[in-house]
C-alpha cells in the first residue's frame, strides 16, 4: 500500500532563499542569511556586526528551541495547501509551526528582518526592512502552492492509488542523513532546507540552502516514482 502528497514544481524554491549568493558557501556567515553589516546579499544590517543574532539569542528567547531571537509573526491563519488523507481523500495541511513557523518569521513578510528581541526598536537594514512581494525570499501567507509542512510523516503507507508520486515509509526517510524530520516525525521547512549552509545551492537548478547537491535527491528521499 502507498500514500502520495503532490509536488507542485520546485516545492519550496523560495522558502529560505533572500537574494543572490556566491558558490560554495559553507558557513553561514558567507550566506544571505547573514544580515549583518558584513553580509554578501543585498539586503544587510548598516551597523549591526553580529551574525547570528538576527536569528538567536542566548537568553530570554521567542521559542526556546532553538534559542530563537527574532519576533515571531502574528498571522492568525496562513492558507495551506491540500494533502493526501488516505484512501483519495484530500485534507488541508496543518497551520506552520515548530522550525516552518520561525522561518515564516521573516519570509512571510508581516515582520521586519531586523525585528530582534533585546532590541528597543528593529535593527535598522539597507535593500529592504522587510520581505516584500516580487522579492527572492518572499513567501507571504499564501503558502497554497507550496509542499504541505508541519505535518506528521505516518510510520506506514497508507492506500492511496492512482497517483504517479507515492510516499516512502517513515523509517526509509529518517534513515537519510541529511533529510531530516523534526523530533515529532514532521515535515517542516528545515527538512529540505538547511538554514546555515548554502553550499549546494546553484541558480535555476538547485534551490537556495538545499541540503542535497540536487533538486531530484531530495524529493526522492521521501518520495518514489511509480
């Protein structure tokens, strides 16, 4: 028995990505994740030379895991795309949360990048204050057309005939290195994505912070071709 979720084409392209970026960048101090002054994409901080503190902060953070420091967006409901139930059944997938909702902090575009805690007011940025429409990086709180997230992987395949993409067993996927599930066997942005590392990325072929050296590696981790 198989279960299979659809993948609209280049699923989550845009989900981490902000800008330009060079090859080969290993830290991600190199990346366009970096928004501190020293940063390589367009948009970056005037003054501020900390790189990891637009996205953590060592104490009093908004979501303990992982010591997350930026402001949380306040968006009531984001519009989901549908999933697979089973059977032929379609449902809405579930509302972001957990890793999925702390990068929709900054690229669903409701709050300003610099928008830190410890901060009395957002650190001030050149090239934009926040994502908007039209700009690489941008997502919004449309995420209909991109891969379900937050969703739990189900330990077994469930029936679901008559699609030409099924779904791989929980146990096949976790045992993938670098595609990774959260500790609750979810599907989140940061299961394709590595926010660090943009080492793979490659424009028009390979997506920004891709955690495989190709688009088809990843997608094939979870999913099998029938």
């Amino acid at each position: 028995m198989k279960s299979s979720w659809t993948i609209p084409a280049f699923v989550v392209l845009s989900v981490l990505a902000t800008g330009p970026a060079p090859a080969q960048q290993g830290s991600v101090a190199d990346t366009v994740h970096n928004l501190s002054a020293t940063g390589p994409g367009e948009i970056r901080s005037l003054t501020e030379t900390e790189v990891c503190k637009f996205c953590h902060i060592p104490h009093n953070p908004t979501a303990p895991q992982p010591l997350w420091g930026h402001r949380l967006s306040t968006v009531a409901q984001y519009r989901t795309p549908e999933m697979a139930s089973g059977r032929g059944g379609r449902v809405l997938s579930p509302q972001p949360d957990g890793a999925s909702r702390l990068c929709l902090s900054c690229h669903d575009g409701t709050v300003a990048l610099g928008d830190v805690a410890g901060e009395k007011s957002p650190i001030t940025m050149i090239g934009a204050q926040r994502l908007n429409p039209g700009r690489p990086g941008y997502i919004g709180t449309d995420l209909s057309g991109s891969h379900p997230v937050s969703f739990i992987v189900p330990e077994n395949l469930v029936d679901d005939t008559g699609r030409d993409m099924g779904l791989r067993a929980r146990s096949i996927i976790e045992a993938d290195p670098d595609v990774r599930l959260d500790a609750s066997g979810k599907m989140q942005c940061t299961t394709c994505h590595d926010p660090h590392s943009d080492i793979n990325y490659r424009p028009g072929e390979v997506p920004h912070f891709w955690v495989k050296p190709s688009f088809d590696e990843v997608c094939l981790t979870c999913h099998e071709l029938r």
